[in-house]
C-alpha cells in the first residue's frame, strides 16, 4: 500500500503494523526527507528480520508463547504476538526488547526477563526457550549471613524469571560428601547462615534440578562472587549475569550526572557513581546512597535492558542523596535533573507536558477561589521550568547558598523556603504556581521571607526548639474522626489530655483506616507580640491563626524499615505567628494516616521562651456544642499490644524480615495467653524480623514493659525490643527466650532518654519452630 502525505517539505517517518497475506505480523518503516508526496509500503522479507516461535525445537514441549516487542531504535513502537495466532513477526533491522513466556505441556509458565536483541537483515531470532541451559549460583557474604541467587539461562542468553513449576531443588556437597545446602527453589534468592563464610564454594559441587515441562534442567551449577564493571567514566558491581545490563546503564548514569549539575547547579562534587547491585536489600529498604556510591537490589535490574528504558525509581532517590538532598521536598527535584540530562530539553517538555497544563487550566479556572486538598508534588518543579525556562533549578539553588539559613531564622517551613528562594531568584511571587500544584503556600508568607532576607538586619536567634519548652496548649474543641470522604455534621466536644501530646488514637479504637479531625482554640493574650508555634507531628496537619494559614506538616507514618523515619514526634518545627491583644483563633486540620498517632504544639516568644495567656472555653461560633468535657485518663504509649483488636495487627506493621517470607506472622485463637488472640510467628526457613510498633512515650519518663511468650521446637531466641534505625539495634530489651518454653513472663525496665517516639518490635532469629507473643504492657514507673 502507499500513503499520501498531506505535508510539504517536512522529514517524515511513518510506522505501520499489519499482517501479511498469510497472517505473519510485520512492522514496517519508511523514511521521507519532505522530498515526496507519495510513501510506498511494501513487505520485502528479503531485507527484513524476522521473530519467530518454533514450538517443535522448543525445550520441555514449551509450545504456546506470548511475546511482546518494542523497538528500542525508532519510536518505541510496539506489539504482543500470540502464537495461537501467528508464530512469526517480520521487523525491520534493529534492536528490539523482548518479553518472552511460554506456556509448559505439563504445566506451568516459563517466563524470561525482558531483553535486548539486535536482528538484522535476513536473519531470525528464535524466541521459544532453547538448551543446553547455564545455571550460576551468584553469592556475597553480608555481615553474619551469604547472600545467594540462582540464576539459570537458556542457549541464547535468557534469564529465566523463576523457577517454571514454582518448585525445585538445589543442593551443594562438600569433597567429604556433607551436604551443606539442601533446599527447595521457591525463591531464585535467599540467604544461609554464616556458618558456611569460611567455606570455598568454587570448590563444592552443587546440583540443581528444576521441572521443565517433559525435560527437566538438571546439571552442575558454577558458583561466582559479584563481578564489576568500569564504563562511561561510572562503574558497577552485581551478579555476572547481569554484566550486560550493568554496562548499558553506566551512560545513563554518566547523564544523569551532568543533568543534575547543569540544570539543578548542586552535582559538582559527584563526578563519578559506583553502583553496587546486592543480591538483594533487606525488605523495606528500597536502596541507600551517598559518598558517591548507589547501593540497589538486583532486583532493579530485571525490567532494565539498555538505553530508553526508564531508570529504577531507587535510582533517582539514591542519586539525590549523593548530591545533597534529605529526605525533604529538595528530593523531588531529583527528578528533574535525571530526566533533562537522559532525555534532553525536547524529551523533558513531553514527559511534564501535563503540568504545565494543569498549572494554567488551575490558573484559568480560577481554582484560588476553591478549597483544595493539600498534596505537594514533584509537578511544580517541571512547572517552574515551563514558565521561566531553562536554568529556573539552578538559580534557586544559588539563592539557598546565600538564604536559606535566614529563612530558617525567620520560621518559615520547608516547603515555604523552597517557593520563597525561588521567589528571590526570579524577582517575583511564584506562590501560585506551588499552590497550583497542591503545594500550601500562601503569599504573605513568601512576602515575609523576602522581607527577611532583603531589608532585616537583624535576625532572630538560631533556637533548638527540642530543647526548649514553650507554653503547652493540650485541650481542643473537637470535631471527628470522619473516615472516608463524607462531611462531618457532629457536634464538637472539650477534649483534655493528661500529656503535652495529643494523642488522636485516645478512647477511639486503633485507626484502620485515614480520619480527619478539626481542632479548634480561642487564647487571649495582654498585648500584641509575634510568636511561634512550635509544633511536632506524625500526622498530617494544616495549621491557621486568626484565620490566616501559618503552616502545613506533612503526615510520618510509620516504616517497614524505620532507618528512613525520621521520628518527626522528636522535632519541633517553629512557624512564626503574630498575635493580637485579647482573643485569638488556632485552628487545626488534621489527617490521621494510619501508623500515625497525634502531635504536640506549644507557644514560644521568638527568643524560646513561654508566651504568657489565657485559655478562652468558647467553642466554634455558630457551630453545635455539647457541655460535657471528654478527659483523657492517662496516655498508652502501645496500641493493641494483648492483639485483641478486630484485626490482630491493628496497630502494628510487618517489619524487616531477613529474608523475604521466611517468618509468617498469623493470629492464634488457639494457643493463646489471655483474652481471645495471641500473635503466632512461625519460621518458614531460617531467617529474623519481627512485627513492629512505633510507639509514642514522654521524654524522661521510665516504663516498665512486660509480656508473655511462648516456643515449641525452637531453635533461636525470640524477644521484645526497643529500636531506631535497623531492627536489631537495640536501646533496650528483655532476655531472649531459647529453645521451648510453655508461657513465661519477660518483663524490664526501659528509658526513652529525651527521645519522644522510638519502635517496639516482637522480634524472632532462629534456625525453625514457632513463637507466640500475647499481654504486651506499658506502666510508667514513679
């Protein structure tokens, strides 16, 4: 066929997918430099590639197949072939990723990693699964366990995906004949215990043996440590099976680098990035970074196959946290350098397009004039880049070098900070472009960071708000909790609190699901002042003074991997306020996230010390207002700790395991303590972990901690403790339980120190066998 081009004088190229007259696909490309009008189409197997699925040469009688193709040197046009359908897809020359399964006669799914192959004119590429097949045992010793992965690929280089039946067998056996692993393959990676650091695995001989339909893969496995690679001026180590993969990635590593030091200005001193691609990262841990070396699970590697395929998401954090970003707003500009320095600033436009426009359609739709829910994102960064172009990024950060630190001084929020240098670089107030995109930053407050920057000389003192204690504010009309998106049409009530913290959980059940909750407060004070409110919170809140907004938190909930939680309950954050002689209003909109518990604020002078005032009863105007005042008896730092609630780990998060799945923690209604459940954690293989809690306490205070467990056929140590950080690095715990047990009592003394949250955990290591944990307690001791 032909097409007719209705354009003069332009480059054009046209892609077409079809099928031949005897049903075979065919994509098809033709070229025109805006010479011709008319554009032939023609299918000449003679100077194109083909894929085809040869169910007769496949292994283990492999003889149905799904595949999906994309072109990785045009457009990225794609297709997914059937061969029920069709068994052959004709291509023109070129590089083509590759998703290849096959359905097994005898049952089960043999699945590959995507991959790379380059076809080229009259040649074919078999996509059915081929032998002999290669199987590796890839191993790295990580502190007192080894890490091991089985990787098994067929005669064309294919990464199997995992093991097709979703069973069988390696084992490994030492000259003498000891055997020193012998497990099933469920999973291609796991970990052994220490005890096998000191042996040589080059020299032991390991068998696998995995069902493949009719023809199983058996044979000898070699055994290989990481392998490392130098290329595009970065380097990576990893499994050598993925040296490949390792080595097309560094380019884009290299450009990722020179985005973030052209368009964000903050990259100069990270030249060079080594990539060390672990077998495999504790759960919950998504990658670290910093020093100049990423670290990664090889897991990100599998949908990764060269050049245009979109970089791990760890990979763009990490990167952060090697040129200077926290875990703070900053992050999200991360992105903006990766992707402007991979795809260039044509590249950049399309994939941010939409945020450009829905900053005008927010503009044009006069959407300031409607409440909005809060949520910043990374949008407004590509935005910014639309509206004032290119090098926006890298004057603002040139801003923060000279600002930042009196923006800081003068109470403003991160986020405040972030629009306010912005503001400054450019000369005008941008607020309306972070409020556009779910940013809650207002301009009065973007006009007092200019101000302080530009015309105070004098600044207030740098104050460590964590020490200080300001005048506590810990009664609230209240209304809520409301789950879910209806309004809430309850009347309010006096609630008081026995701590400075409130706690949003008290004499409610354990949250299952987001609340909302309003707070509402009438102070008096004898003159008019500027102030601070400091508050510190692990929800979300949205803080208004006299009707003005003054600050927004972010909610904290709890982690799977507490090392990147930031314990927000532990630092105040000051948000400056001016207060007028005689009443003031401080409202509060708060969104418990579930894992969340509450948060604490306090009135300070901008010198740190208590803001002398008065408590005002009256209640909302206008609003229905019950008489009685609800007092909180006393604070429970532990939520369901006798797991009693109607789901048994309200409350409670799966923490790290180490490995993946190999602690099931489940209810018992059986072997129970007291009450109608206990927590049963049964090790499937030898692993640690535990179930989590993080916990909220007063500073200072001393808790005793008790709690009931039981074993049987146990090998190992189970316990209750106290940690920050990693699970396992603890500041305070009981004495493990070893070996069997019927229920026996753990009970110790703990301090917090000056801490005002920290996590519990019920915590298991061992080789096999089941643990029951029941009656965990709090008591605050005189």
């Amino acid at each position: 066929g032909r097409f007719r081009l209705l354009l003069s004088g332009m480059a054009v190229e046209i892609c077409v997918l079809g099928r031949s007259s005897d049903g075979d696909l065919a994509l098809l490309r033709q070229r025109t430099e805006g010479n011709r009008s008319l554009i032939n189409i023609i299918l000449d197997r003679s100077v194109m590639g083909r894929l085809e699925y040869r169910a007769k040469a496949a292994y283990g009688g492999a003889d149905q197949g799904n595949v999906e193709v994309i072109s990785t040197d045009g457009f990225r046009e794609r297709f997914s072939m059937n061969t029920r359908e069709t068994a052959r897809a004709w291509v023109f020359p070129g590089t083509y990723r590759l998703t290849v399964s096959s359905q097994l006669a005898a049952g089960g799914t043999c699945r590959f990693l995507p991959y790379r192959t380059t076809v080229g004119s009259g040649e074919r590429h078999d996509l059915q699964p081929t032998g002999p097949w290669t199987s590796i045992l890839h191993y790295e010793r990580k502190d007192d366990v080894i890490q091991m992965r089985l990787s098994i690929t067929d005669s064309a280089g294919r990464i199997l995906e995992g093991v097709p039946s979703g069973t069988g067998s390696l084992a490994a056996v030492d000259a003498g004949g000891n055997v020193l692993i012998d497990r099933e393959l469920g999973s291609m990676s796991w970990a052994e215990p220490g005890t096998l650091a000191r042996v040589d695995l080059d020299k032991v001989k390991i068998q696998i043996d995995v069902p493949f339909g009719d023809a199983p893969i058996q044979g000898i496995a070699s055994a290989e440590t990481p392998v490392t690679i130098n290329a595009a001026g970065s380097s990576a180590s990893g499994p050598s099976v993925f040296r490949r993969r390792m080595t097309d990635m560094m380019p884009e590593v290299s450009k990722s680098l020179l985005g973030c030091r052209d368009h964000l200005g903050c990259a100069d001193g990270v030249q060079r990035l080594h990539m060390d691609f672990d077998i495999f990262l504790p759960p919950g841990v998504g990658g670290l970074g910093g020093g100049g070396v990423i670290v990664l699970d090889a897991a990100q590697l599998h949908q990764y196959t060269g050049a245009g395929d979109i970089l791990p998401f760890a990979f763009t954090h990490e990167l952060g946290h090697n040129i200077g970003f926290g875990h703070d707003p900053y992050m999200l500009l991360a992105d903006c350098g990766v992707d402007e320095g991979i795809y260039g600033e044509l590249g950049y436009r399309l994939l941010n397009a939409q945020a450009f426009q829905n900053t005008i359609d927010w503009l044009l739709n006069r959407a300031s004039d409607r409440p909005q829910r809060w949520q910043p994102n990374a949008s407004v960064f590509a935005a910014m880049r639309f509206i004032h172009g290119l090098g926006v990024h890298r004057k603002m950060f040139t801003e923060r070098r000279a600002s930042e630190v009196t923006l800081l001084l003068h109470g403003l929020s991160s986020i405040e900070r972030i629009a306010a240098l912005y503001s400054l670089a450019l000369g005008k107030n941008v607020a309306w472009i972070f409020r556009a995109n779910g940013w809650p930053v207002f301009d009065e407050r973007i006009d007092l960071g200019g101000s302080s920057v530009k015309f105070v000389k004098k600044h207030p003192k740098k104050l460590n708000y964590n020490r200080l204690d300001g005048t506590i504010i810990n009664g609230w009309w209240v209304r809520g909790p409301v789950e879910g998106k209806e309004d809430d049409k309850s009347p309010w009530k006096r609630m008081v609190w026995p701590t400075p913290f409130t706690d949003l959980s008290a004499d409610v059940s354990v949250p299952t699901k987001n609340r909302r909750w309003l707070l509402f407060r009438r102070i008096a004070v004898n003159r008019d002042m500027e102030a601070r409110l400091a508050i510190a919170a692990d929800v979300k809140l949205q803080v208004s003074v006299n009707g003005s907004p003054v600050g927004f938190m972010d909610a904290s909930a709890q982690m799977t991997q507490p090392m990147h939680d930031e314990l927000m309950l532990n630092q105040k954050k000051p948000f400056p306020v001016t207060l007028l002689k005689g009443e003031n209003v401080i409202e509060i909109s708060a969104t418990q996230l579930v894992g969340t518990r509450g948060f604490r604020v306090e009135l300070m002078t901008p010198d740190g010390t208590p803001v002398p005032m008065g408590v005002l009863d009256e209640g909302p105007p206008g609003e229905e207002l019950l008489d009685e005042v609800v007092r909180v008896e006393t604070h429970q730092p532990l939520l369901n700790g006798d797991f009693e609630s109607e789901g048994f780990m309200d409350g409670w998060i799966r923490g790290e395991v180490d490995p993946g799945g190999s602690i099931r923690f489940e209810a018992e209604e059986e072997e129970i303590g007291t009450g109608t459940c206990a927590l049963r954690a049964t090790l499937r293989e030898a692993g640690a972990g535990g179930i989590i809690q993080r916990i909220v306490v007063t500073p200072g205070k001393r808790y005793e901690v008790s709690g009931i467990l039981k074993s049987e056929g146990f090998k190992g140590e189970a316990l209750i403790g106290f940690f920050t950080g990693r699970i396992g690095s603890w500041s305070g715990r009981s004495k493990p339980l070893r070996g069997d047990s019927d229920w026996r009592q753990v009970k110790f003394e703990w301090s917090p120190g000056q801490s005002r949250t920290t996590y519990l955990a019920c915590y298991v290591r061992g080789l096999e066998g089941t643990v029951w944990f029941d009656e965990i307690q709090f008591k605050e001791l005189p």
